[in-house]
C-alpha cells in the first residue's frame, strides 16, 4: 500500500490512516454519502500530517488487501486512524462492515461476505501512541427493507438495489431473506485494553442516519472539529456527541476504550517531560518490584531507576538473598537426596541452579532402590524476610500514563516470579505487549485471524483464493486450517451450497476460533463463558491422560490380575526365580499391550505387581509356572485397560502443530503439543483419520474427537521417543 504524506507538515511521529467509502453497493441500495464523507475526512486527515490511502467502495477481495497493507505499515506506526463509512451490522454477536459485492442471505453468509471489526481493532492495537477506529456505520435491522428513512441499514431487497434507499423502503422484502433477531439494532458495545479508541456513530444498540446534505450528521461534526488546533481527542469526540444529538435529537455517538492520562492531540501535541513519566514509572514499578525475591527483577529495578530512593535497600535486599540461596546450595550438594533437591526448589524457585536442581532430582528419583529416608524433610536456610515492604506499606501507586506503564514493563516482562508479572497484567493489560490477564477473553483466542491473515499474505494459494479461485481455497485451507476466512470463502465461491457455512462455523467455534476479543453483547458474553468451560475442561482432560491416569489404571488391573493368577496356578514357587521372571513377561506383555503414552508406565506397574505377587505367593513351585501364569494374566489385563483409554487426537486440543509425513497407509503424522501441557507429541489428526478408518474415531463426552491408534497400527509416542526411534534406525513409520 502506497500512502500519500503531505510532506509539508510532516514530523517526527509516524502517522497514517485508512479512509474507506461504502456506497455503490451491488445488492442492496446505495448510499449517497459514505464516498463524499470519506472524501472529505481524507483530505482532513492529510492536512493534519497523516499519511492516507483513500479507497472507496471496495469489495471483500479489495477490503482484505487494503487492511493486509495497513495492518503491516501499522507496526511501526506511532498513530493510526481508520475512518470507516457504509453499511454496518450486529451478526450473530459481532459487528461487521460490508464490502460493496456482499450478498447476504441468512445470518450465516456474514462470516463470509463481510469484514469483522476485530480484524480493524487488532491492527489498532500495533501502533504506539494511539490506534483510532472511527465507524459511521451503525446501522438496523440488517434482514428487513422497511427502513423508510434514507439510513445505512442494510437493507435486503436485490431487486431494488441501485434504485436508491427511498425505493427500497417501499418495497417488501424478497421472500428468499431469511429474517434473524428482526428487533436487533445498530452495533454491539466493544471493550478494548491499550491506547485505541473506537468511535461509534450512534451508540451500541442504537442507529444512525446517513443525512440530507453532503455529509453524514457525524461525520460532518467530525470534521468541523478534528482540525481543532489543541483540541485533546477525547475533546473532539465530546464535541461531535453534542452536535450530533443538537441535529437529530435521536441519534447518540458513542466512543469505546479508554486512553491514558498522556493528552493527545491530532493537531498541535503537547509535549510530556520525561522527567515526570520516569518519576511515574519509578513509583509504580516499585508497588510490584517489592513484593518479590527474584534477584534478577530486582537488579533490573535498580538497573532502570539508578536515581530511585530504593536503590540502596533494593541491593541490601539482592546481597541478602544471594547470601542464603548461596549457602542452601552448599548444604543441597553435599546431602545430594531427593528431600534436599526438594526443598532448594520449593524455597528459591527463581534461582539459577533451579535446572540443575531439576535434573539432579530427576537422576535421583529414578534410581533403582532408593532410600526411603529420601522422601523425608530437610531444614534449609530461608530466604530472608524483606525489610522495606513494612516502611514502603503506602497505597499501591497506580498510573494512566502509557510511557509510564511501559518502562515498568521493562522491568518485570522477564520476570519468573509469575506473581508479580500476573499481577501487573491484570491491572495493565495489554495485547500489544502481550499482558494478557487469565481471564481475559483476548486470551481465549488461540489464534488470532488478524495475525494470521498478515502472516499468509504474500501466500499464493491464499491469494488466489480470496481472487476467486476455489481450487486454491482448498489447497490454502490444507496448510493453513486455522484460518477459518479460507473455509468460508470456498462456501462463497461455491455459491453458498446448503450446510457448507453451518459446517464451517460449527466447527471453527469449536475450536474456538470464532471467540469475540472485543465486542460484549449479552450472546458473546454467554459465548465466551461457554469456551471458557470447555478450554478448562479439555485441559484437565488432557492433563489426565498424560499424567498419571494411564499408569495407576493399567498397574491396578495388572496388579489384581497378576495377583489371582499367581496365587492360583502357583502354590511353591522358588521366590526370587519366579520374580525375575514374571518381572520380564509382564513387562514385556504390557509394553506390547498398552498404546503410547501408557507403554511405559503399564510396563513398570506390571513388573512392578508381577514381582511382588510370585514372590508373595510363590514358595516352593516352579518359576516357570508362575512366569506363565503371571505373563498371560499381565498381558490380557494391561490390554484389556489401555484399549479402555483413548488418546485424545481432536486438532482443538493441539497447537505449536508441526506434519511430519505420512504413513504407508496413507495417514499423515504430525509433531503437536497438548493446549496445557509441555510435553511435544507424535501423533494424527482425528478429522483425518475419520474418512478413512471411521472406526478409529470416536467422540468422547466433551464433544472432542478421540483416536483408537490400536486399529491404525500406530503408537502414540513422546517426540523423544518418535526420534529415538528413527535414530536407532527404525524404518517403520509407527
């Protein structure tokens, strides 16, 4: 994209702006006013110094490229406007703009024929002072064409398109329209974290008129104010609400998300002394810096604020804690015991030696015959108590000020003490800056289309999808499924087949793909609820099956078969023979036996169970006829529970998704992580699977896909396994 900067008034700030006009649509009535008002807030927006790309009456294909270019020039912007001027609607919980070619016919049809407002927030958000959002599209009842006021609803009736919105109120709407939520009005409310502002034309759930005259009422009042020379933002927008509600006296601007206390200006800025945004910074880093006993955070502290007042008691604090972290190491290394190991970890986890206490502890556990005083306690010396917190008990310090906010940032974003970073997250969320608090609906989101769609737009296939080619839509979608716009547009290319968009946004939402950052209607309130019990759902889900679940099912039905069978085949047998040997055979049976994740533990519960029961019960017998018994009764039992416990394989699970190739038969394998869990995974996809081996796949309680990999002939390895496994030589894909 090639912006146009007025040379003349440029300055050290990078400016641009986005100005589109929606008005020659194709399929409902035109709009007389969005072209002269976008026209007018462009030439606007250029004597104020920004660089502008004015486009009008664009079409999906067109409106896509054009945010793809802004959205990269604005990730070294300091300020950025889109100025926005068309039909707009409420769908299904989202607000959307439409492109001049849309063709909507159920509420479905908007996932593919219109522009989500999230997609013009996330670029918003990557400038650094101020993203600006300005949308003179809040419009009604999108299903219906009973609008008798010239207005930029969108309004449904084709056959009156281009006759004119006066036409269109008279006529009714086609039979063909199927209405949804007919009293739903205007657009949704957004919440936005970070220096962006989103300005509504008419308050949400509300509508605006497009105007008699030239402009719009908005943005006529837009423009006689935003030129203002030293006139705050926040001022203008004041400005504009009233001259709105003094002209029409029903329609009520609203301005969404909130600034920091740094005034900003469109024209004439104010200067802000650095000296007072690092006085700010100082004392507020200072409320988080300390709470904690990391020793790195706190060398930060004094490393950024060399003039702080705190700066002797911080390194008084720093030479306490190396002190006793220095001692309790000393003391750890010479017991050298799980309880000591144990102990260094509990009482300095932020320590450098915390990995090679991880390992060493790891090394111990795992050795045969380990003393059972090593799960005992040990004293170690404690971190010091800190001496300042009593004397700095002050109300924590809080600041608007958005330099401020960041140079605290710089001392705590590295932080390991999760505490302090968590808690600062919550009180300054950022997407920007990834400050994403738990409960955050921006966190929900594991993918971000926005990102995504900057990321693949130099993609061939990807472009010559939204070009209108279907068989590219199909190719692009194999490489990149979460981009869920791909899907939909294929369901536009093919005409909107019937099921083809249902099943498409069925199955992106449960994926959560589909869950709204921003907008805060009451349905994607109970929307994002909803996602939020599932993500934790599937989390405990996965956590279960690659934890201890597996192993303490498969040991107690190995122990209890291997138990009977001993004790009733076997009434003499030699004990320590007979322990070897059903140790070997129901080892090797349950290895065998049990799929993946589960073969190594079933392997040392069997062994485990097997030796104990033939040494318990076996006295003078022969050791071949307790090895028998106890190998056949390992090996049916450990089959018999891990064929009961399914591996889940659903892709919503997964992520950090790498193909790896495919087998003989056909089936693709894939390196993954588990939403949740660390561990990296060699495995398949279950939506893959199902064509081909459908009784492979199953669906379990949580409505997520699960694979019986003992009927594709497969095991489900760790990745340290899957490349153990191949550089040993192994040719097999299994």
């Amino acid at each position: 994209m090639m912006f146009i900067a007025n040379t003349g008034l440029a300055t050290a700030e990078e400016k641009i702006a986005l100005v589109v006009g929606n008005s020659a649509y194709l399929k409902v009535p035109p709009l007389p006013n969005p072209v002269n008002d976008a026209a007018d807030m462009a030439a606007s927006l250029q004597r104020l110094g920004f660089a502008v790309k004015h486009v009008d009456n664009l079409d999906y294909r067109e409106f896509r490229r054009a945010l793809i270019d802004f959205g990269n020039a604005a990730k070294t912007a300091d300020k950025a406007v889109i100025f926005y001027a068309g039909h707009g609607v409420e769908i299904d919980g989202k607000n959307w703009l439409i492109p001049v070619d849309a063709e909507i016919k159920s509420e479905l049809d908007v996932y593919a024929e219109a522009i989500n407002l999230e997609t013009l927030i996330d670029i918003s958000v990557m400038p650094k002072l101020i993203g600006l959002v300005i949308l003179d599209a809040c419009r009604n009842d999108p299903f219906t064409a009973s609008n008798a006021a010239a207005s930029r609803s969108l309004a449904k009736s084709t056959k009156d398109a281009g006759k004119g919105s006066k036409s269109a109120a008279k006529k009714p709407a086609a039979a063909t329209m199927i209405p949804v939520e007919p009293a739903a009005r205007g657009l949704v409310p957004v919440e936005i974290n970070d220096n962006v502002l989103v300005a509504f034309a008419a308050a949400a759930g509300t509508t605006a008129n497009d105007g008699t005259g030239r402009n719009s009422p908005y943005s006529g009042s837009l423009l006689r104010h935003v030129e203002t020379p030293g006139l705050e933002i926040n001022y203008v927008f004041r400005n504009v609400h009233d001259d709105v509600v003094r002209e029409t006296r029903t329609q009520e601007p609203a301005v969404y998300g909130t600034l920091s206390s740094e005034e900003i200006y469109l024209k004439g800025d104010a200067a802000v002394a650095a000296a007072n945004a690092e006085a700010e910074a100082e004392r507020v880093a200072w409320t988080f810096v300390r709470s904690t006993s990391e020793i790195a955070t706190l060398r930060r502290f004094a490393q950024q604020f060399p003039a702080s007042t705190h700066v002797a008691e911080v390194n008084d604090r720093v030479a306490q804690l190396e002190g006793a972290e220095k001692f309790a190491w000393t003391i750890v290394q010479k017991q050298n015991s799980v309880a000591a190991y144990r102990a260094f970890l509990d009482l300095y986890p932020y320590s450098d030696n915390v990995e090679s206490a991880r390992v060493t502890l790891a090394s111990l556990e795992a050795q045969p015959g380990r003393k059972k005083s090593d799960a005992g306690g040990v004293d170690l010396p404690k971190p010091p108590a800190s001496t300042y917190q009593l004397a700095a008990a002050s109300p924590e310090a809080t600041t608007k000020d958005q330099d401020s906010v960041e140079k605290v940032w710089d001392v705590l974003k590295d932080s390991r003490d999760k505490n302090v970073v968590g808690s600062f997250a919550q009180k300054y969320p950022s997407q920007r800056h990834n400050r994403i608090p738990g409960n955050s609906d921006v966190g929900l989101r594991r993918v971000n289309s926005t990102e995504l769609m900057l990321r693949t737009a130099q993609d061939n296939e990807v472009n010559l999808c939204f070009s209108g080619d279907a068989s590219s839509c199909v190719a692009a979608t194999g490489k990149y499924p979460d981009l869920v716009q791909l899907r939909f547009q294929l369901c536009r290319l093919k005409g909107h087949p019937k099921g083809c968009m249902q099943d498409a946004v069925d199955d992106a939402r449960k994926r959560g793909l589909l869950v709204s950052a921003y907008t805060k209607s009451e349905k994607e309130k109970a929307r994002n609820r909803e996602y939020r019990q599932t993500v934790a759902r599937v989390q405990q889900n996965v956590s279960n099956v690659v934890s201890n679940v597996v192993s303490t099912t498969v040991g107690n039905v190995v122990n209890q078969a291997v138990s009977n069978a001993v004790s009733s085949a076997v009434s003499q047998a030699a004990s320590s023979a007979a322990s070897a040997a059903a140790s070997r055979a129901a080892a090797a049976a349950a290895s065998s036996a049990a799929s993946g994740a589960a073969s190594r533990a079933a392997s040392n519960a069997a062994s485990r169970a097997a030796a104990t029961a033939a040494s318990n019960a076996a006295s003078n017998a022969a050791s071949k006829a307790a090895s028998s018994a106890a190998s056949r009764a390992a090996g049916s039992a450990a089959s018999n529970a891990a064929s009961n416990i399914r591996i889940p394989s659903d892709i919503g699970l997964k992520q950090d998704i790498h193909r790896l190739g495919v087998t003989e038969h056909g089936i693709e394998l894939y390196r993954y992580r588990y939403i949740g869990d660390d561990t990296v995974y060699v495995g398949v996809m279950a939506q893959q699977v199902a064509p081909r081996v459908p009784a492979a796949v199953s669906q379990g309680d949580d409505g997520y896909l699960q694979v019986d990999y003992s009927l594709l002939g497969l095991d489900f390895l760790t990745w340290r396994d899957w490349t153990l496994r191949h550089s040993a030589g192994t040719e097999d894909t299994r």
